[in-house]
RNA sequence: GCAGGUGUGGCGGAAUUGGCAGACGCACUAGACUUAGGAUCUAGCGGAGAAAUCCAUGGGGGUUCAAGUCCCUUCACCUGCACCA
C-alpha cells in the first residue's frame, strides 16, 4: 500500500534540508519554551521510554508551532558521567570517543522518529565551549562564598571508589552500582545549597508542578519549626544546645542524648570517666551502614557519659547525658533532649535503659507508651493549666528568648550539596592550592579548565581522582602568588552540567557570556518541562539551587526556572515489570520502526494509556495503531473534491478539533488518539468524504503522525506541508448538536432514551418521556413523588 | 510511621466533573472475501437470564431524585521520605 521507510526519509530530509524547526530568537510570534531532560547518551540507544515523552512533548511543538507560536523546542547530551567512564575502564579508551559515538547513534534514533528539536542548538556538556561556562559558574558561587571546602563525613561508595551527595545515596545505597554506601570523613567542595532551602520551598509557589513533585520536594527540604534550648554543662564553660520542635516538654525532659559523633565527646574526653566505653561505641556505631543504623526495627543502644551532665535551664535540675546512634549528628545540633513521656523514641530509650519519665501533659497511660497527643499541661512551671499546644509553645519560647536560654529556630533536613566526585569524567574544578595562598580559584581568563586525557581511567585506592597522576597538570603555578601549586583533582558531579543547560539552548554559540540577557529574557522560564519522576529531588532541586543562585547573581531574569514541570510514567516491559536486560523484556525501538514506522511507534506510544502513569508494553497495540494509520491512508481514495465539510460531520469535526488540541495541551495524547480514531471510524461509514474532511484528519494526526499525514497531505494535491499550515480552528457553536438525546429513569434506574431538540423546556420534556411506552408500563400504578428535569441530560421520575 | 497516589471487563484504558458506566484500542468468538493472511469487511463481546429485568466501578456504610465521581470507614497495591528530635 506505502511504504513507510520512504515516506519517513523524504519528510525527514525535507524538514532538514528546509530548517523547518530553527528557531529564531527574534519573532513577533509569542515565545513557549518546551524542555525534555536531554539524555545520557549511553551505548544501548535510545529507549522505548525516550520514545514516549518526546513524542508528547514533539507533538505539543508541532501543534504550537502550527498555531502560530515561536517554541523552542531543544536537544543536547548529558555526557559526563559514570557510564561513559566505566566503559572507558574496561575498554581503556578516551571517553570522549565513546561518547561522540554514542550521540551520533542517539541523534540518528531521533531524526529517525521525526522529533522536531532546533538541532543548530545542540551541544553536549562535555564540550568545552559548554563547561567552560559550568566552571565559569563555580566561580561565581565561590566568589558568593557558597562553594567551600571542608571536612565532612560523607557518603563514601567502596566500589566506585568516590563520594557522593546525600541525595545520590538515598537509602545508604550508591545510586550508580547498588552497593551500601559507607561513611567517610573527606575534604570535599560544598555548595551552601541549605542557605536556600527557604526559597526553594517558596519558590514553589510560583510553579505549576505535579503535585506528586512539589510534595517530594517538600518532604526533602523537611522545613520543621521548633526552638534551640541551651542547656548549661556542669562545672564547663559550653552550653549543649539542642533543637526541639516541642520546647512545651522541656519540664519533661529526664535526659539528653548526643550523636556518637558530636564534637564534646573529644573536647571533653578527660573528664569523661567512661571514655573507652564510649570510644566503643563510636566505633560500633561508624561499623554501622546507614541502613543498618537506621533500621528502625532494632533495638535502642546506647551509653551513658560518666562525668559529664547538663542542666535544665527552666528549673535547675541536673540531668544526665546519653551518647546513642539514633541521634543524627547532621541534623539539628547532633543531640537533642529527652521527653521520654510525649515522645516514642526517648520512651523506649527510657525503658530500656530504666531512666525516669516525667508526664507533662495528662493524657495517655505513660506505662504503656509516650503519649504524643495534647492535653492538660501538668508539672511544668509558667505552662501549668494551658491545654493548647501551639500558645504552650509560643509561651515557653517567649519565655526562654527574655532569659537567654534559647530561641525560636526552623530546621531544614536540606543539606549543602557534595559537589566533589573523585572521578575522571567530570568538569573540572577550576580551583588550585597554593601553599602560601591556599585555595585560589583560577582566573575566569583561563577558562575553560580543559579535562586532560590520563593513563588509566581508574581512581585511586586512597580514593583520588585519576587525575591525580597526571603531573604535568596536577604542577602549576598560583594564580596570586605565582609560587608552585596544585590544581584541585576532583572533578563536578555529573549533575552540574544539567543545572543550567536550559540557559544555554537560548544562545548556544555565544562564547562572550553562557547566554545574553537578551535571550533569556526573550525565552523566559521553561513553559513545559518534562522528566522522570527520579528527578525530583535531584536534577530539579540543583536546577532550582543554581538557577536562583545566577538570579541572585543578577545573570538570569527570573527566579524559578521551570512554569511547569510533568513526568511521564514509565514503559515497562510485556511482564509488567521494569525493562532491563537481565530480564531479557527490553523492547528496542529501532525494530518497532523497523517494522511498524516511525509514525505507528509515535501513535502507539501516545495512545498507550495515562501519560502520567507507567504502562506496559503490548506489541498487539502496536499492530492496532499501525492498522489505524493504514485505515487513515486508505480513506484517501473516498476523498472528492470539496472545500467545506460535508454537512453530517460537521459537529463531530469541530468537537474533534477541540478534543485534540485541548489534549494535546494538557498531555491527554490517548483520548486524542480516540478521538482521531472515532472520526475516522466515521469516515469510513461514509461513501465519499470531502477533501476538507479529509485534510482536517490528516491535520490533527500530524504532530502525533508526522510523516504519514505530510505524504497524504501532498497526494491529495496540496502543495504547502501541513507544517508550514495553520493548526485548524473549531467553531464552539458548532460543537453542539442541535438534537440531543435524553434519558428518561424512574427511581433513579434508566428504562428508556428518546431524541429531544438541544434546550427544549422542562415541561415538554417531562410531557414526552412520559409518552414513553416502556415508561407508561413503569407508571403504571404508582403514585409520583418527583419529578427532576435536566434539561439536554436526563428526566428522573420518582414513584412510589 | 508520615506524605502523595492508585484501585472500573480477559487486557490497556474512557466517562464533558454528580446525570445513559465500560468510549477507543487490544485479545477473543462467529461469519464473508481469499491460493494465502500478521490484510480487509460484517456481527458479537462485564456477569446472570429466553425475555422483561436484575447484579456490577476493591469491601462496608452514608448524603442525594441520581454516586465510578461527594462524605465516613475499611482493605490492597504503588511511589517518595523515614530514629529529622
């Protein structure tokens, strides 16, 4: 009948050869700017799941760009990274090599489905010209005095050898190889990205995410209100502050509790009676892995310190100090104060290790379990008789503010980022040690800090970067004091070089500045940004970082970054299970074009189901959307001239019209797929269509179906692309049907339908349902309580 | 434990937001055309029933003339966070 291979190639080449999707930034046309995660350009290819969000948002671009808007719509490569350098370390070749092959076949793939991307705006953060501007930025937070160095106990992975960021080792589990990640203390770049977790949680407000994304990034920034109480040490100069959202309990208060690591464990080791004691149990609990220390099924351990208590600040009262790894030391103060009556964990910390419990609030049985409830304060001084827990908490920090021992204070669980990997491919950071000078960041002239090229690809075993052994770039000279020095070997963490990348699209070739203010201010934030769901404490929370970062900056015009943010479900495998190789269920779209074409892959992807929702694959469905595109070019021979459509399909055309550019809008792509099927079905019911009929089909289809519909378009002799046409218009008063058919039910349960004209009054309504025979028969004997009239909707009669 | 979400035929999923549940597609069944069918066409397709009709949107209860949709309750599954003080 065609054949789709050909049909593909002459659209495709057309589109190149014509520039169809360049974009300018200069347009009377409104801007919209639609974003997809660029992809790691990995050695397996493309996937079926890049297939279906860039098709959605694809098919939003053609349909925008044909109403007559200026979209931007971009691809570019996210190639630093692990996989590339694994590859690298097995094969012993330059990563580099790998990765310019590997977007050659991505970018192949992706011509092949007739994605329409602005390809003059590529580029690849790997390139040079690119992450001179990341490390251009680095300086920039350095100079803010947000990048900084410091010795902390990191997430370590044993296998890769490298740190990683708290949000790279969620679960104590490296995110690259799956193995328990260990503790280790580390010399590591910062960002201060905890400085802004108040505006990333205000920031919100001015996007329109999913809320399944807002909420995840809520519940990572953890913003918690409370107040910092200092408690006096015995017989020593410091005070032990802790950080408590129920300062109310401070009457309740039996003991306190440090984390193993807190710092007055070794300031005040001589007076600590106990201290191999307690040195055991810092080393059992470092032996620990994150999973197995916050395994909240096992049991409460701890040590009590002999020689070293606090004093409550409220009453006098000398209390006894804890060390217990249930206590984290980086969150909050690293200890905290025990109210083993209102709170379940001191409570079992308590029993266990028989230490009193004060109740402060009646209510609960403290024999049984700390009652977390409110009620009645009791035992508690200048709180005694309140019973509501907000003012008993506005009281007493009042009440501590004017004595000095403590303050109101809101925690956040947001940490700074680890922004050091020791690595080979990454960007380097632009950044040397003098010894006279110390750190130095290097000037901006010198940018881009190019990656050399190293012997081994391997990090080190005491965990450097393999940049390490490279001297002759290790050796250079300080940039103050021109004195010898050594550049910093750690390299950025793969997701910098995503944290502006949208920035860059704007004005991708400019090697004066990472993009003009003037085309980012024409482009604005992101309309339509789409990516998975794992990014939405990651990638988007470090874009959100460094995009108010450059605000503050005064080098973006806009706070937030993204208007709209949507993920897309996954495809799982025919199982239903997530598609991998060792399950052997990997679909590669290379074969479904193969076979079907580009333009069946696309419609069936669309119409798979919930774009939201993840789905699995069925090659059957395929099929059937392959057979409705062949429906689709056979209706070409019903086609007769015409220019208007023919009269019986007028209403459903123009309510076709707003169905599919209202879904295509809001990425309901399979209710529009539906609905193109339905026209189609009626089509086909038909003797003869008129070529306006036919050419509306072919319109709507073609930002799902590109290529196809551009083929008929041309066959039935017209000469302009469907491309290069205006989207077609619905008329709203021809999306109603001047009949409409009403349902008559009695008691609720429908007994007939009858055709009635659009907005007939009630009565005659209610007069012709009840002329119904089958309705007669129900009436018959009955007496009538209701009558409801819906008009243009249904008769409801009530008997009895 | 906290937060968010989902639950509708054999399957993927619709349902204009309270108004005919099951659109559209897949699979399946029967038939037509055919050398052939992974093509095409016709008919059927939630369950029970000859039919009238009854039952049916995870379970139970409620509001309403009317509930997949609203409220209460319960169960199951998924996702995120989790000894965060």
């Amino acid at each position: 009948m065609y054949n789709f291979n050909e049909i593909q190639e002459k659209w495709q080449k057309y589109w190149d050869e014509k520039e169809t999707f360049k974009t300018s930034n200069e347009s009377d046309k409104e801007k919209y700017y639609i974003l997809v995660e660029f992809p790691y350009p990995s050695g397996s290819g493309l996937h079926v799941g890049h297939v279906r969000s860039y098709t959605a948002l694809d098919a939003m671009a053609r349909m925008m760009r044909m109403q007559g808007y200026n979209v931007l719509f971009p691809m570019g490569w996210d190639a630093f990274g692990s996989p590339a350098e694994q590859y690298a370390i097995k094969n012993k070749v330059y990563p580099a090599n790998m990765v310019k092959d590997c977007i050659q076949t991505f970018k192949g793939q992706m011509k092949g489905l007739g994605f329409s991307f602005d390809w003059s705006r590529e580029f690849a953060t790997t390139d040079p010209e690119y992450y001179k501007w990341t490390q251009w930025q680095f300086l920039k937070f350095y100079e803010a005095g947000l990048a900084y160095k410091d010795e902390k106990e990191i997430n370590w992975c044993p296998n890769c050898l490298t740190g990683l960021s708290n949000e790279d080792a969620e679960g104590g589990v490296c995110e690259r190889c799956g193995a328990k990640t260990e503790k280790k203390l580390k010399e590591q770049w910062m960002l201060r990205m905890s400085d802004y977790s108040e505006r990333l949680l205000e920031g919100l407000k001015e996007t329109d995410f999913m809320d399944k994304i807002k909420t995840a990034q809520i519940n990572w920034i953890g913003k918690s209100e409370g107040a910092i109480v200092h408690f006096e040490l015995e017989d020593a100069e410091d005070k032990l502050s802790v950080f408590t959202t129920r300062p109310d309990t401070l009457y309740g208060v039996t003991f306190m509790v440090m984390s193993p690591e807190h710092k007055y464990l070794e300031k005040y080791k001589d007076r600590i009676k106990n201290i191999d004691e307690i040195n055991k149990y810092q080393e059992y609990a470092k032996s620990k892995t994150e999973i197995e220390r916050t395994d909240l099924t096992k049991e409460k351990t701890g040590v009590k310190i002999d020689g070293l208590r606090c004093i409550n600040p409220l009453n006098g009262e000398s209390i006894e100090i804890w060390i217990s790894d249930y206590v984290l030391a980086n969150y909050g103060t690293g200890a905290i104060m025990a109210v083993p009556a209102h709170d379940e964990r001191d409570y079992e910390f308590a029993k266990k290790f028989g230490i009193k419990i004060i109740p402060v609030i009646e209510g609960g049985d403290i024999e049984k379990e700390a009652y977390i409830g409110e009620g009645k304060m009791i035992n508690s001084g200048v709180l005694n008789g309140l019973t509501d827990k907000k003012t008993s908490i506005e009281k007493i920090i009042s009440y501590l503010e004017e004595k000095g021992f403590g303050e109101k204070k809101t925690n956040y669980r947001l940490q700074d980022w680890i922004f050091s990997r020791q690595r080979f491919w990454g960007e380097p950071i632009p950044m040397v040690y003098c010894e006279k000078c110390g750190w130095v960041p290097l000037p901006y002239e010198e940018l881009p800090l190019i990656l050399p090229d190293v012997p081994s690809y391997e990090p080190t075993e005491n965990g450097e970067s393999p940049l390490a052994n490279v001297h002759d770039w290790v050796n250079t000279t300080c940039p103050k004091c021109g004195e010898h020095a050594r550049r910093e070997t750690d390299t950025m963490p793969n997701w910098a070089g995503s944290s502006w990348y949208w920035l860059r699209y704007t004005d991708p070739n400019n090697d004066k500045e990472f993009a003009s203010m003037n085309a980012l201010k024409y482009w604005g934030m992101v309309d339509y940004y789409n990516g998975g769901m794992e990014h939405a404490t990651r990638h988007l929370l470090y874009a959100r970082f460094w995009h108010e970062f450059l605000y503050d900056q005064g080098l973006v015009p806009t706070k937030e970054p993204f208007k709209k943010r949507v993920a897309h479900g996954m495809i799982l495998g025919e199982n239903g299970e997530k598609m991998s190789k060792s399950k052997g269920n990997v679909v590669n779209p290379d074969d479904m074009v193969k076979e079907y074409g580009s333009d069946a892959l696309r419609t069936y992807e669309m119409f798979i189901g919930d774009y939201e929702k993840d789905a699995a694959w069925n090659e059957n469905g395929l099929k059937g959307c392959k057979r409705f595109l062949d429906k689709v070019y056979r209706l070409k021979e019903k086609v007769v001239d015409g220019n208007n459509y023919s009269e019986d399909l007028e209403i459903l055309i123009n309510q076709t019209i707003k169905k599919v550019e209202n879904d295509i809008k809001t990425m309901n792509y399979n209710t529009a797929v539906s609905a193109l099927m339905i026209l189609s079905n009626k089509y086909e019911e038909k003797e003869n269509i008129t070529k306006a009929d036919y050419k509306v089909l072919i319109h709507l289809l073609n930002p799902i179906a590109p290529h196809i519909t551009e083929e008929l378009n041309e066959l039935i002799g017209e000469k302009t692309p469907l491309c290069e046409t205006e989207f077609p218009k619905y008329d709203e008063n021809k999306t109603v049907e001047s009949t409409v058919k009403i349902a008559v039910s009695i008691n609720g349960k429908l007994r007939a339908t009858f055709d009635a004209n659009l907005d007939e009054d009630k009565g005659m309504l209610l007069n012709k349902a009840k002329e119904l025979e089958n309705i007669q028969r129900h009436l018959e004997g009955k007496e009538i309580i209701k009558e409801i009239v819906v008009p243009n909707k249904i008769v409801n009669i009530v008997v009895k």
